[in-house]
C-alpha cells in the first residue's frame, strides 16, 4: 500500500514509517496540515493517517476538504487519549477510524489494512490472474499450490501491477508508490525489481510488459 502520514511529532512520525516499510509498504511523511491537503489533493494513496492537532490545517479540516473534493481514500484520525470530542468530531467529518495515543503498532497496521479492503474499488480477497492467485488478506501470490513468498518489494510491485492491470503505470509512479515521493532511488532500481518479479511469475500465463521510456503494465488472462 502506499500511505500518507501527516503528523508532526517527528518521534511518533519516524517509529510509523519504519513499522510500515517494514511490511513492504511506501509512506509520504507530511509534518504540516496545509502541506497534507496540499499533498493529498494532488497525489493518490491507498490510505491516510492524519494527526488532528497540526500545524497552519487541522486534521480535522484536512478530512473535511477530502470529503468536498469527493476523495474516498480511507482515513484513520490519531487523537489524544481521553479526547473524545475529537473522535466525534473526525468521524462526523468523514474520518473511517480512529486510534487513541499512545497505540500498538501492530493495531495501527491492522486497523490499516481493514480501512484498506473497505475500499469501492477493492477486489475480492482472493484474486486470479493467469494462473496466479492474490490473496489480499495474507499478502501472498500463489503459483498452483506454491507461495511464491515473495520479498516485500516486489510483493508491493505486483499488488501496484495488479490494482493497474491493463493499465500503463509510469516507472516514477512506481518509485514513489514503492519508495514515498522523492525518496532517493538507483536509477535501475525499479528495472531490476521488474526483472525478478517477472523470473518468478514466468509460466503463470501473467506477463509484464515495457513501454519503452514510459513504463510498465501487467497482461494476464
């Protein structure tokens, strides 16, 4: 998934990224209210965790103006412990969930992926592609009875490939949904992801094509 954060407690904000990306997952890390609307009206995510006290934009605002604009990402609101105005009032501005401070992060992370399959667009949680197989609620693509297991890189590359199937997605959309916008990425990084995943799926009947110069786009029957 890719996820934006908008909290400006740097400690908190540093421990959820390294929690996500280490479930394989790409985060954009915003510290100011204004600059998460800013970030959210313009770039597309999977799911939004918005603080509710920020700077410049409350996160309460931020939600309201993701509403106005028709945007269904779902969202989780984190707010102070004891705090229950706050919950109301985030829910009744459109918020999907809320998580009191301080939380597990195994919860936030489940909590997230719950908010995540809730999603109009969602598939199943079993999905067939050629002779592959996603399973959404594992996270694991299975080739007749083999989980291929993966690493989580290129498990986020081909949950991309398959949301995008039939679609053209261009190599930067790629980097920022694997990595976060403007994380520092090797020039070949994303040519060598695409070459393993595609070592490991051959025979699957599920191809990856390149559009030379413009990107890449998963085929399959």
């Amino acid at each position: 998934m890719r996820i934006v954060l908008v909290e400006d407690n740097l400690s908190l904000a540093r421990g959820i990224e390294n929690a996500l990306r280490d479930q394989g997952h790409a985060v954009d890390h915003l510290d100011d209210g204004l600059d998460g609307d800013t970030f959210l009206s313009r770039q597309r995510a999977d799911v939004a965790i918005v603080d509710v006290n920020l700077p410049r934009l409350s996160g309460i605002e931020i939600i309201r103006r993701a509403r106005a604009r028709r945007d269904t990402i779902p969202m989780l609101i984190l707010t102070a412990r004891g705090k229950t105005s706050e919950r109301v009032e985030g829910l009744d501005a459109g918020a999907d969930d809320y998580l009191v401070k301080p939380f597990d992060m195994e919860e936030l992370i489940a909590r997230l992926r719950a908010l995540a399959r809730r999603r109009p667009e969602v598939a199943l949680a079993r999905e067939a592609v050629g002779q592959l197989i996603y399973d959404r609620e594992q996270r694991a693509v299975f080739y007749g009875e083999c989980n291929l297991d993966l690493p989580r890189r290129e498990l986020a590359l081909f949950e991309l490939l398959l949301e995008n199937r039939g679609r053209l997605i261009e190599k930067d959309r790629i980097a920022d949904a694997l990595y976060g916008t403007g994380a520092p990425v090797e020039p070949n990084a994303i040519e060598l992801l695409i070459s393993r995943l595609r070592r490991k799926i051959e025979g699957s009947g599920v191809s990856i094509r390149t559009a030379r110069g413009l990107g890449y786009m998963l085929d399959g029957g």
